[in-house]
C-alpha cells in the first residue's frame, strides 16, 4: 500500500481504481492495479545512487513526474533538495511511460 499511497498526487485514477477494485472484492483488479502503481513507485530511484538524499528521490521524483505530466509548472524542490539531472528527469519520464500516463 506504500506506494499507492505516496503516488496518489501522481496517479490519482489508479489509486481510485485500485481503491474501488479492493472495495467491490475483486481481488485480481486490485492486485494488477497495485502491481501498476507499485512499478510506477520506481520513479523515486531515479536519481543516481549516492548523489542525492532520500527526499531528493521521493519529493524530488513525483515533483519531477507533475511537472512532466503537466500538472504543475517547474520541479523545483527547496534547497538543500537538488533537483534530477536530466538522466533522472529522462528515468521519471520512462515509469511514468511505463505506467501508461504519458
């Protein structure tokens, strides 16, 4: 549940489907749903290991997926936080590919 829940900003319709799925018992939905989300939670190793806190891959990570998806302008994260190097950006872009939202 971990990562539907930390990715519900990123993908809210997959979270209400998994949500829905687990409510009416169809166990098979909401395990294939959960599966989707929890391979789109990958989006949070995407920056290089050793170069960045753990916020920089979490906070840093789904600000950087919004941004792409086009939901918020920049992500830009407060400093210390750096943010993705464009190999990182280029790893967010391939989960969220991945996950079928872009």
């Amino acid at each position: 549940m971990r990562a539907a829940r930390a990715l519900g900003d990123v993908d809210p319709h997959g979270s209400v489907r998994h949500y829905e799925a687990a409510r009416r018992g169809d166990w098979a939905a909401a395990r294939a749903e959960q599966d989707r989300i929890a391979a789109l939670f990958a989006l949070v190793d995407a920056v290089e290991p050793g170069t960045a806190s753990g916020t920089t891959g979490g906070l840093g990570g789904r600000k950087t997926a919004l941004a792409l998806l086009g939901l918020i302008d920049t992500p830009v994260v407060s400093a210390p936080t750096r943010p993705h190097a464009p190999a990182e950006t280029a790893r967010v872009r391939a989960c969220l590919e991945e996950a079928g939202l872009l």
